[in-house]
C-alpha cells in the first residue's frame, strides 16, 4: 500500500500490535498508545527540535497546534468500537481519521485560510465541481464565514485561467451568488506556488472569472525568485532522467514539458502501474537531490511530474498575500501554521503535499467524499 506510508501513524500502529519494550515485555493497550502519542506530539508543538517525537521519527515535520487525541478517539470509538478489537489494530486509514478530527477540531478557532489540493481532494482525478457538489456548499460557508479559501494545485496552465475556470465552474457559478466580499476570499494558486489568481465578476456577462495577479504584487511573499534559465536547465536534467525511466520500464509515456514543469502523463486508457510511477519519482527526486532551485517531483497516481518550487511555498505566499481579504487582517503581515489548514490526498515520499506541513496544519483525505464530510464538520464547529 505505498499510498498509506506514514512514520507518524505507522509507529501508532506499531506500538498498539507490538509491545513498546520488548526486554521489559512492555505492552500498552490502544487508548494507552492514544495518550502517550498526544502527549508527545504536543510536546513536540511546543519544542520540535528536542521532543521525544523526533527521537522515534527524525524527519517529523512541524506541527503547529496541540491535539485533543484522546476526545477524537473517544468520538471515533463511538461508531466504529475500534478500542474493543483485541486481535485487530486500527487500521492506517482509522488512525488517519482520528488525526483529521482532532486536527480540524484543534484548528476550528483560529482557522482563516484553508488551501485544497484539487485532484482527488475537491474532485476526481482529472475531474471538474460541478455546482451541485457538496464541495461547493462547503466553500461558499467557508467564504461566508470570512476564511480565506485557495486552491492549492500543481496544475500548471501559465497565462491560461480558463483552463482553472473550466474545472472550477461548479464553484464560480456558486460565487455569483454571494456577496463581493466573501467572493473575493476565494483564490487559486497554481503550478504549486507559480501561478495566482483571484475573482473578478466580468462586466458584461456578469459572470465570475478568474484573473492572474501579477507576480509582483505577491511572489516576494514566496521569499524566492527564480531565473527561468536555471529553471530550464533543471527541467532538462529532469527531462532527461524521466526519458532514461519511461525506456527502461517499457512505458508507452508521453513528455509534457512547460514553463516551471516537466511530466510524463498516460495517452492509452489503461492505467501505469502505480509501483513503477513511484520507482520514477524516486528516482528523479534522487536524480536533483543536489539542485538547489527548490522543486518538487511526485507521483500524481497516473503521471509523474516535476514542478519548480512547490505547495509549501504556494501557501506561504497566500499566508502574505490573503491578510487583507480577512476581517481582522489590519496590522497583521501574515498568517501562521496555526490559522492555515491544508487538505490534501497526497502526504508521503512521492506525494506533493507533504512539504505543506512545512507551514501549515494538515488534514489527509483520501477521496473528494471524504473531503466533503470532514469539511462538512469543520465548517460547522
Ligand atoms: P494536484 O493534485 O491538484 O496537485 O494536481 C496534480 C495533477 O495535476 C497531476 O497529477 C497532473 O495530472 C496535473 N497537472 C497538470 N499540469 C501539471 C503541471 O504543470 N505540473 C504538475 N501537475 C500537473
């Protein structure tokens, strides 16, 4: 299962099946492992660099709000009984939905900006929102209630909103709707941390579109600039390995290549195999590990792309760039960790939406449904 790979939810898993001290024969029941976990990882919100946590997992990333672990496993437990099972361990997807509960109710508060992936997370895989997705009402409450809301996409069409407008219609048409200020808080960040936009409503057809911002007025916010020179020269070496890989395992892929973006994408119909998407987006990430133009290489369930910069950058810019959309963003320069949820399908070594735990608070879905409801919940604490 490379999809469920996780170092956080494999050592609750571990120590729940296995004893914790082998010598001592120390074994601790489920809501045991619960508890030591909260209070380690709050300790580690505190002290990251010296915590216990990063002891057993040494490339932890940050985590910027305590947890209430115990009272989502309580709240779990009450519909599934999964602390009654003596034989079987919660599965990497029941502690995966424990820790999005406790991460939604934790941040509830002081959220004013949450950032979606896209593919897998708003819609199916390549997919649009249509106006009657449960996706939709959940932005527009989330608009209303004066949080900032923006897509946060590796899909990358420079100088091409349409190509967002057209997946997003669903969300625009709802837009139209609401008032101007509230529509306003809704943005989309493309090509990871390349390409913003934000809401205009066209004079003449009255419509809502999208509209690029110069990237003057926010990719300071980034903290980078990069030559489109030595973003060629990295694309090229990426290029380069992706050729190299698609040969070697008989691929009938085809190379996209773009301004800030490389891939290989699938022309038949039937699926790659995902084990050899995953074997080349090791490999290219090995293959740049020395480039120092930050990027991302990651396996997108059916492609493999290598993008300049990535989402961790993307919503570090938005964190500057949106605290004049919120209602108490006078005096403020930017957002934090701890006012920022990133929701996301994809949070392993091949997955694009790990490096956001670099500057925000994260939940880990796995399918749009699963998105709707644990927004559905958030949006009504
Ligand atoms: P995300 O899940 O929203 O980050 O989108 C990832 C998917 O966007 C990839 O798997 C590709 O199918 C698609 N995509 C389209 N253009 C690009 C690009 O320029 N870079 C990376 N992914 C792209």
């Amino acid at each position: 299962m490379l999809k469920e790979q996780d170092p956080l939810i494999e050592l609750i898993r571990e120590w729940i099946m296995a004893p914790i001290d082998e010598s001592a024969g120390l074994q601790l029941s489920t809501l045991e492992v619960f508890h030591l976990v909260e209070e380690m990882m709050n300790e580690h919100v505190k002290n990251p660099h010296t915590s216990r946590l990063r002891k057993y997992i040494p490339k932890v990333k940050r985590m910027f709000v305590p947890l209430n672990l115990m009272d989502a496993v309580y709240d779990y437990d009450t519909f599934t009984n999964f602390t009654k099972r003596k034989r079987v361990a919660p599965t990497f997807k029941e502690v995966r939905h424990i820790l999005n509960l406790a991460s939604v109710r934790a941040i509830a508060p002081t959220l004013k900006l949450i950032t979606f992936d896209a593919d897998d997370t708003i819609y199916a895989d390549g997919g649009i929102i249509t106006e009657s997705s449960e996706m939709v009402s959940v932005i527009v409450d989330f608009l209303q209630k004066g949080i900032v809301v923006s897509l946060v996409t590796a899909a990358g069409y420079p100088g091409d909103p349409h190509r967002y407008e057209v997946r997003l219609q669903g969300i625009l048409e709802a837009l139209e709707k609401i008032p101007e200020s509230a529509q306003k808080r809704f943005l989309v960040m493309g090509g990871e941390c390349n390409y913003l936009h934000v809401t205009h409503r066209d004079p003449e057809s009255g419509r809502v579109r999208l509209r690029v911002v110069d990237g003057n007025e926010w990719k300071d916010g980034r903290g980078q600039r990069w030559d489109q020179q030595d973003c060629d020269r990295l694309l090229d070496r990426a290029e380069a390995t992706l050729k190299d890989m698609i040969e070697l395992l008989n691929m009938p892929a085809k190379i996209m290549r773009k301004e800030r973006a490389v891939g290989i994408y699938n022309p038949t119909d039937k699926r790659f195999v995902y084990e050899n998407l995953e074997e080349i987006a090791l490999t290219v990430q090995y293959e740049l590990r020395n480039e120092t133009i930050p990027h991302c290489a990651f396996n997108g369930g059916n492609d493999v792309w290598v993008d300049i910069g990535n989402k961790g950058l993307g919503i570090a810019a938005l964190q500057k760039y949106v605290v004049s959309l919120i209602p108490d963003g006078v005096n403020r320069t930017q957002l934090d960790g701890t006012e920022c949820l990133h929701v996301g399908d994809r949070f392993t070594r091949t997955g694009n939406d790990t490096v956001s735990r670099d500057v925000a608070s994260t939940a880990w879905v796995s399918n749009p449904e699963e998105t709707a409801l644990l927004m559905g919940f958030l949006v009504s604490l």
